[in-house]
C-alpha cells in the first residue's frame, strides 16, 4: 500500500542525536534551514489533522508551569498522561489577524476563519465572503492528491441554518475553519455514517467486475457531459458567475482524479473490521469518538492525509448536560471573572481533551512503518481565541501531536514569544508534510524548536 | 504603526472605480446647484455631516493626496447623496460598523456617530427613483437543499429527500438561498453525482414513476429509438425548465450514442442519460441569460421560462408546475394580470407549504427551535412534544395570514392562534383536547408572534431569558434597523458579588458606559418589555425572587407595561417599519440577493400597494412580483 513520492536529503537520525547530545534545548531558526523538506526519508507518509474547539479555554489550567521535557500536566490537560511523550504544548503563538483591526466586534467568526488561514476575513454578512487558503488546503492540493481524498473536513454542528452568526459575519466564517481559496469554504461532514459510506463504501460489493467497470465508463461520460454543458454555460455569462462553474468544474474534475485511483486502493469495510456507524449518536462524546475514528480510519487506510475537524462551531452555546453543565458554552465563556463559571469551562476544556486523548491513543494503538500510526502524525489541537471572557487572539491555546515521521521531538512545553504568528507554525507544519511554502496567511517564517 | 490604511479604507479596492464616481460626482455637483429640492437637503447635510466629516475624516481624506483618493473637503457645500449613493452607502456603513475612523484616529462618540449616520441615512433614503432604475443582476444560483428535494420529488412523482445528505447551505442574508453564499465545494458535486444515481435507480424500480418518465411507447421495433428521444428529451425539458435548444438535444444524442456503441444496454443508456441530466448544471443551477452584450441599456426582461422559475421556487420552493410551463409556452405568463392570477393560485396551494418552511423559518428562526436545548433541571416540562408544538404554533400562525390573506400587522398583534392540549397547557388556555392543532383565543398577556413560545426560546440561553437577544430580534426581524456593532473590547457584564441585583439592575449598570448605552437602551427597553416569558416561552410573574418590571419608554416618549402592550404599540406606532423590514426580507428571498441601495425604489413602490391594500399578505407578494427587480436582469457591466 506504500506508494509514495519521497524527496531525499533531511537531517539523518545520527545528526539529529548529535544535536541533541549536545544539549541544544531549542533550535535556532537557522537551523530550520538545515532542513529545508524535513519528511522522513523512508517509509510512511505524514498525515495532518487540524482540530479546532470554539470559545477559548481557561488558559491558567491549561499552561504548564515549566517548559521544555517533563512538565507537570495541568488540570485540562490531564487526560493526556498516557501521550505526554508524543506531544508539544505550544504557548504564546498568536492570530493577528483575527482581531478587530478597524472591523469591530465579531472576534468568535473570525476566530474560526483565521484559525487555518491567518487571513483578515472581509466583514460580510453575504456576499463578497473572503478569507484564505487555509494550510490543511495548501496541504491538500499537494500531497492531498497522492491520495483518493485531497483532505477530509469534519463537523459535529452543521452551522446556523437562519438568521444572522455573529457581529455582521457571514455563518460561513464561524461554520468554516477549512477554505479551499479565500471565497470557497469547505463544507463539513457531521454524520459519521456519511463520512464511513463515502471513504469506504462507494464500491459495491456485490457488482461484478465486468458490471463496476462499465458503471465507470458511463459515469466517466456523464462527467464529461456535464462539464462540458458547465463551460458553455461559463462562456454565456459573465465574470461573477465564473467562480460558481469553476467550483462545478474542480468538483468535477476530482471525482474523475478519484474513479482513476478508486480500483486499486480502497480497503473493504469488511477488512477494517469496524462496523458502519449508524448515524449521529445523541451522546456528544461518541459523535465527537466516531468523528475521531473516521480521521484515523481515513489516515490508517491512506484515503487522505490531511483532515480538519470542529469539535463545535465558533461561538457554539451548546451546553454539556452529559457534564451537569446546562448552561451554554459561549454564554459562560463571558464568566466576568466568576469562579463558578471558570470551574464549568475548564470542566468542558477538560472534556474536549479527553476526547483528543482518544484519538491520539488510537493513532497510537495502530502498527505503522516502524512505530505506530502517531509517529506519522502532525496533530493540531486548539482554538482561535484565549479567553472567552476577553476574546484575545495572542497566548493562544494550541497543542501539537504526533512525531511528523521524525522530524518533531514531542514531549515538551514551548513557550514562545507573544505575538509570533500562529501560521509560522503551519509553515513548519508543510515542510514536514512535503509541502513546503514560504508563507501562509501573516506567517514570518517557520517556527523554531519543533526538533531539538 | 498604521497610521493610514491604504487598501482598508472602506474596502475600496478598485482605485479606479472611485476615480469615475468622484468625477461624475463632482461633475455633478455642479449641475445640482440649481435643484430647487436641495434646501433642505442641505441644511440636514451642513449640520450633521459636515461638521462630522471636519473632525473626523478630513485629516486623511482631503487635499490631492486623500487616502483612497476620497476627498471629503470638496463636500463641504453640497451634499450629492443622492447622485453618488453608493459612495455614501459605503460612508455611513463604515462609520456605522466602525471601520472609520481607523481605531488609531480620533473617534466619535456614540451619539456623534448616530448623528452623523442617521443624517446620512436621511439623504439616502430621499433617493429620488426617476434618477436609476436598476433591476440587479442575480448571480448563477444553484438549488439549495430544501429546492434540490422537492424538484426531485417532483420531477419524478417520488417521496424522497436525497439533500438531506448534503452538507448544509451557508446562510447570508439571513437565508439561505443567497446565490453569492451557495458555493459548489468538491463534497458536493460528488453528493449530487451519488443522489443522483440513487434517485434514478429508484425511479426506474417503481413502475409508476418509471411510466411518467416513458410516456411514449414504441409500438415497432423502427419507433424504439424515436420513443426513446422523445422520453430523453421531454425530461431533460422539466428538469431544466424550459425549451432545450439544439445544442442540449446535440450532448444528450452523443451521450446516449457513445454508451450505445459500447454495448450498454438500452436500460443503462436511458438510466445514464438520466442520471447526466440530474448532474448537470442547467438542472443544478438556475442559469438566466444576460443581456446581450450590445443592449443599450443593460436590461432585459426575464422570458416566461424564466419567469416561471422564479415564480415557483420563490412561493413553492420548486419548479414550475404544469401549468405555469404552459403559460410559459404561450407566451403569456409576463402579463401582470396573468401574474396576479398565479400568486394566488400559488399560496392558496398547498406547495405555499415551502414559504412557511424555508421563509418563516428563517425569518422568525424558527428553524432553530429543532436545535435549542433549555437546561432540564430549569425547565423539566421541556420534552420533544413541546418543541415540535411551539414550531407548529407559529407555523401554523403564519400560513393563516397567507392563506387568509391577512393582514401582515397580524404577525404583531394577532389575538388568535393554535394550539394543540400540550401548547395550550403552557400558554395556560383551558378546553384544548388532543393532539390536533386547532384556533384558540390568546389571553390578554400574549399578543402576536413576539410572544409565541418559538421566538421566545430562540431568543434565549440555556439557562436563562437574554433581554438583550430579544430587543435585539425585535431590531433585526421586526423593525429592520439592526443595531450597530458593538466597539470593541466592552467591558464584561460583571456577574461577581459586587454586581449584585436583579439582571435589570445589573444590565442597568452596564449600560452607564456610554459606549454601551446608545444601542443598549434600545434593545434592553424592548428586551425586558418581554421579560415575563421565561426561555421556553411559560409566563411567569417573578425571576427567583424578584417581581418582574416588564415597563419600558421608547425612545418616541410612548410607554407599554409588559410584551402584549409593547405588540400592540409595534402595531400601531411602528407599522411603516415593520411592512419596510418584512418587504426587504421577502425581496431578499425572492431574489435570492441581498439589498443594494438602488432597490429601495422597488421597496417603496410595493410598499405604497401594501399600505393602499389593508397590509394584505398577498398583496405584498404580487408587489414583489410585478417589481422590477423581479421581472428584469440587467448586465453586470452596469455595475
């Protein structure tokens, strides 16, 4: 199942032992440049995932006391004693570009549109939307098309549905944290079993060989069908309704991209031996576990290496019953100072936590190359706001799992200087991934110390 | 530092487009000199915007190096709102959203800046017509979820709801039907291709549907391929809604051909040409035609085609029935009586089921009642039965008036609605029996959809009622004047012991910030006026151990003690603006585009109708309809 393009050069192990061995705690950023495609230079592929979580945590339980190796796991993030080792806590990284800068009020849409673009977003309540290309997007128009699925985007809300989000921001920006172009949100999957049917199920098991093959050949025709009738239409009218047909015709295009591929690398539900979710549970917990459980079956079976997922939308005022919390999420995030509500959201901190703990443990549970599927994983973790009660973008809240194929040496707390751009680390991220760019949103460079 | 923001200003990114407006704009400045019109317009202008515009703009914005090339000293005389309003649209919606001045410069206060955009909002809205008339363009518009499935269901005759697979539509507007917000990600098309198939397959399984598809029947063996043409074709003509030109029978031939000569079967071949139909975006997507490129004037009105869908998807969520289809083939369907005949055959139908679903259930967010979850230790009567009751009541409430053709003020003060046993057990109405809905009398404490259990929840938190969320929802869905944004960085309404107090007293402090106060005092006022609701919508006298103060002053001086009064103060003293906010939105869903600044002729024209017809539903809707925004297109070059 191993095909993969892979560019040589990088530090080799014995370089990267020597470095350590001489106590170098923190990399500079020239030594950055030393490696300037840091992929493993054998074996697996890195896989990316991107989760977001609305509304700020509570930063005083959630910043280790010490930083570098062996700090001392604070009250949210406890449930992550078991991966402690295969992880960075990152703090002081920071979002400029979703604060206001002269747009005013709306920090929670623009806390989930900046999140993975480090982009200004237009303040729009229609059209005009404009953000970014979010990294996960950059990721997925590269190494993305070495599989059947450039990326994977999941949702346990599906967004507003009337009426207006936040602050005279369109329900894109705060529904939306993957952008395929600044105009072109993803959409997100919030139904396990859709996500499971369309990663897996699309073969039919019980058509014969002669049958499927024709069943492409005509699907091939209807794609060729309509795109045609899709560029006809484009040359009949004008500019504005250009970018539409454009989005008709690359969704046309990637199916064809996937019908080519599809025959020789889907894996049969059956051989996963997972049982085809049966839908959005009404327990919070397991629709976030199942949502889980797609990104590693997803990364497991290389249908795609790249996923974002939001654990709620911005802003979400979803109260955790299942936690004896029945107040809304973002209405307590303004806890004024109250003690009682800083107890309520580190508790709901602490949940969201347990269910990252979850998917890190199975991404570590499943054999990969010569490790486990973790050490072939970049996995962010985090929200697009500090405080909910001030709503401020720098110090912000972000872990970083996984071992990126050896080419990050987890287990430390970073703490950076306030205001290095969030996106410097999603630079460091693409080098790493093999995709590497020079800038993403208001990223300055890549963000030293990953790899000591 | 930024000091200067040369490519924020106003968003204006195309440098060039401003230089055109400023010089028309100053050539006309020289002609209006002698508009005998312009004295009162100027004397609101020199008052209120001048002085606003010395202080805070000019630093920047003035003399031959004017940040984005705007230059506010030249206005120091005449006003030209009106000749340049989308340039002073563009002014007062800075100021009002606070992107100007830039948070570095000097600002306003609150009441400078209400001032100084009110005065601006004044000019704009003496907008004379005679000046533009605009219809807009509408960008290419795909169907949306809830279009997708009942075109299918009937196209084919089939109960089904593929869309429900669908990742949900973005919502700009306020709905979700907005052709710039439904974008076409990669997830979707292959949803389309997969519904698409699922969709034929069944059709093709069900013989009933399958005979509406096959209606001609060869008799020979010659007439096969013939029959098979006319079936292909007679199809691909509902499912584009309208005539297909030689081109469309061209690609749907060569299709149909190509699998032929591969040996698919005759089966296969009807069922791929299909499923290609369904896939296709003259099927997806509502294309209408430009005008051509060398029309004088930029407009053109929509054909009967056209007209047809938009008729049908705007009442009905659909396409075109039969009927319209014919009139659309005989050329008649644009006659204005014509169109009047069909609004009224069309809300009297029951496909107006659509309008009550996708447009109240935004309008009145209705649809988040099936998303709101009330604490259960607070509120343990809240059960499903309740939630799916308190949707129904307003539904219910609302499809009356259209069926009714009442009076749109009814929304406000109606003193009837319907309940079922569950519902009028909450509202506290005796001699409800059973499940079915039927017409109750409310009691004198409810009056009108501000104080139906649906928009009372939705308005609320979990845990508790948010008079701010409600005052604001009345701003925003009933009196169309959206509050200003708040600056940034408020002050925290503080919950700590030092601020203790009933939430009135405690919002009362909040709003001694002047920043606050402007907007504060008026979404608060309404929002407590309604406070003897609780956040399911149950009456209740006290909030813990507070007695409730539901007495509020509008800013007008009158006076009302608790929601029924505010309902019934809305009604009288706010109707111009509740028929002015209710029109907007209904033009924004029928068009599926938000307001431009030229509109407002169409706006004002079907309000005259409304207001000479008894504020009659139906009246508002064949106004939209014979509007011209609704029945013409003009280029995008008029942009």
């Amino acid at each position: 199942m191993l095909r993969r393009i892979r560019e040589p050069n990088q530090i080799s192990l014995s370089r990267r032992a020597a470095l350590k061995g001489m106590g170098v705690a923190l990399a500079l950023p020239w030594m950055e440049s030393l490696a300037p495609a840091a992929v493993a230079s054998a074996g697996p592929p890195v896989r990316m995932a991107f989760l977001f979580v609305p509304n700020g945590v509570h930063m005083p339980d959630w910043k280790p006391q010490t930083n570098g190796y062996g700090f001392q796991l604070p009250y949210i993030l406890e449930p992550l004693r078991e991966v402690q080792n295969d992880l960075l806590v990152l703090t002081g990284l920071t979002h400029d570009k979703g604060r206001d800068n002269g747009d005013g009020a709306g920090d929670h849409a623009r806390s989930a549109s900046v999140f993975l673009t480090g982009a200004q977003p237009r303040k729009t309540s229609g059209s005009n939307i404009r953000s970014g290309m979010s990294v996960d997007q950059v990721a997925a128009k590269t190494i993305g098309q070495q599989t059947r699925f450039p990326s994977l985007e999941l949702g346990c809300e599906r967004g507003r549905s009337a009426g207006n989000c936040d602050s005279g921001y369109s329900c894109a920006y705060s529904s939306s944290i993957s952008w395929a172009g600044p105009a072109s949100p993803m959409s997100k999957e919030s139904d396990p079993k859709l996500v499971f049917q369309r990663l897996f199920a699309s073969q039919n098991a019980t058509e014969s060989d002669r049958a499927a093959t024709e069943r492409n050949a005509l699907r091939k025709s209807i794609l060729d069908y309509v795109a045609d009738d899709a560029r006809q239409i484009q040359r009949r009218l004008s500019r504005t309704d250009h970018l539409k047909l454009d989005e008709y015709l690359t969704g046309v295009r990637e199916i064809e991209r996937r019908m080519e591929r599809q025959t020789s690398d889907v894996q049969s539900p059956s051989e996963l031996d997972y049982p085809v979710p049966k839908g959005v549970p009404s327990d919070y917990g397991e629709h976030i576990r199942l949502m889980c459980d797609m990104i590693v079956l997803a990364f497991q079976t290389d249908a795609t290496r790249v996923s974002t997922f939001m654990l709620a939308d911005a802003g979400s005022n979803r109260p955790y019953a299942q936690l004896g919390i029945p107040d809304g999420h973002h209405d307590l995030s303004h806890h004024g100072g109250d003690p009682k509500k800083h107890a309520k959201i580190r508790q709901i901190n602490r949940f969201h936590m347990e269910q990252f703990a979850y998917l890190l443990t199975k991404l570590k549970s499943i054999p990969e190359g010569n490790g486990n599927l973790l050490d072939y994983c970049m996995i962010a973790y985090g929200s697009g706001l500090g405080d909910g009660n001030r709503h401020n973008h720098d110090d912000l809240p972000m872990l970083l799992a996984g071992h990126g194929g050896g080419t990050i040496d987890p287990g430390r707390h970073i703490q950076y200087p306030i205001e290095t751009p969030m996106t410097n680390l999603f630079v460091s991220m693409l080098e790493r991934a093999g995709s590497p760019v020079d800038v993403v949103g208001d990223s300055t460079g890549p963000l030293p110390g990953l790899q000591i | 530092m930024r000091a200067r923001h040369p490519n924020r200003i106003l968003h204006f990114r195309r440098p060039w487009w401003l230089i055109v407006s400023l010089v028309v704009l100053f050539a006309a400045s020289v002609t209006n000199g002698a508009d005998a019109n312009s004295g009162t317009v100027q004397h609101d202008f020199r008052r209120d915007v001048v002085p606003f515009l010395n202080q805070f703009c000019l630093d920047c914005h003035s003399g031959d190096d004017a940040e984005a090339k705007l230059r506010f000293d030249k206005f120091q005389e005449q006003s030209n709102v009106q000749q340049e309003f989308l340039l002073w649209e563009k002014v007062q919606r800075a100021v009002r959203d606070r992107k100007m001045p830039p948070g570095d410069a000097l600002q306003p206060t609150e009441d400078e800046r209400l001032r100084g955009t009110n005065a601006i909002a004044t000019e704009l809205s003496r907008f004379d017509c005679r000046l533009a008339s605009r219809p807009g363009r509408v960008t290419i518009r795909r169907l949306n979820r809830a279009e997708y499935d009942r075109t299918v269901q009937d196209l084919f005759g089939v109960d089904i709801q593929p869309a429900r697979a669908f990742p949900t539509d973005d919502v700009g507007h306020g709905f979700d039907n907005i052709a710039d917000v439904l974008s076409i990600p990669p997830i979707l098309l292959e949803k389309y291709l997969e519904a698409a198939e699922a969709v034929v397959d069944q059709v093709f399984a069900n013989e009933e549907a399958r005979g509406r598809l096959f209606v001609h029947q060869p008799r020979t063996e010659e007439e096969k391929v013939d029959a098979f043409r006319k079936n292909m074709f007679q199809f691909a003509e509902r499912a584009f809604r309208r005539p297909l030109t030689e081109s469309d029978q061209l690609g749907l031939f060569r299709l149909a051909e190509s699998a032929f000569t591969n040996g698919v079967s005759e089966e296969n071949i009807a069922k791929t040409v299909c499923t290609a139909i369904l896939v296709s975006p003259h099927f997806l997507f509502r294309v209408e035609d430009d005008p051509a490129p060398d029309d004088e004037d930029g407009v053109r009105d929509l054909s009967d085609w056209e007209l047809a869908s938009r008729l049908s998807y705007f009442l009905w969520s659909t396409m075109p029935d039969d009927e319209l289809f014919a009139l659309a083939r005989a050329g008649t369907l644009s006659e204005p009586d014509e169109l009047r005949r069909q609004v009224v055959r069309m809300l009297q139908s029951p496909k107006s089921r659509a309008l009550v679903d996708n447009f109240a259930g935004q309008w009145l967010q209705l649809r988040d009642v099936a998303t709101r979850m009330p604490d259960p230790g607070r509120f343990p009567d809240f059960d499903d039965e309740l939630r799916q009751a308190i949707r129904r009541e307003t539904e219910l409430v609302f499809a009356t008036v259209v069926h009714e053709n009442r009076s749109i003020v009814d929304f406000l003060e109606a003193d009837y609605t319907f309940a079922n046993e569950r519902l009028a057990k909450h509202y506290g109405i005796d001699g409800v029996v059973g499940p079915e809905f039927q017409r109750v009398s409310l009691p004198p404490s409810r009056r009108g959809v501000l104080t139906h259990a649906s928009v009372l929840l939705v308005t609320s938190n979990p845990t508790r009622t948010s008079p701010v969320k409600r005052g604001k929802w009345i701003l925003e869905n009933i009196l169309g004047e959206p509050p200003p944004l708040p600056p940034p960085n408020v002050p925290e309404l503080k919950d700590d012991a030092d601020a203790l107090g009933t939430l009135r007293e405690r919002m009362q402090q909040h709003r001694e910030n002047p920043a606050c106060a402007s907007c504060h005092e008026q979404m608060d006022t309404l929002g407590f006026g309604m406070e003897n609701f609780d956040a399911i919508g149950a009456w209740r006298d006290l909030d813990g151990p507070a007695p409730i103060d539901p007495t509020g002053n509008l800013p007008d001086g009158s006076t009302f003690a608790g929601a029924s009064d505010l309902a019934k103060l809305l009604a009288n003293g706010k109707k111009e603006a509740f028929a002015r906010c209710l029109t907007e939105k209904l033009l924004i869903y029928a068009l599926g585009r938000g307001i431009e600044p030229f509109d407002r002729c169409a706006v004002n024209e079907i309000l005259k109708q409304l207001e000479g017809d008894a504020y009659r539903f139906q009246t508002l809707v064949t106004g939209i309809v014979l509007s011209e925004p609704f029945l013409k297109r003009e280029s995008s070059r008029t942009k």
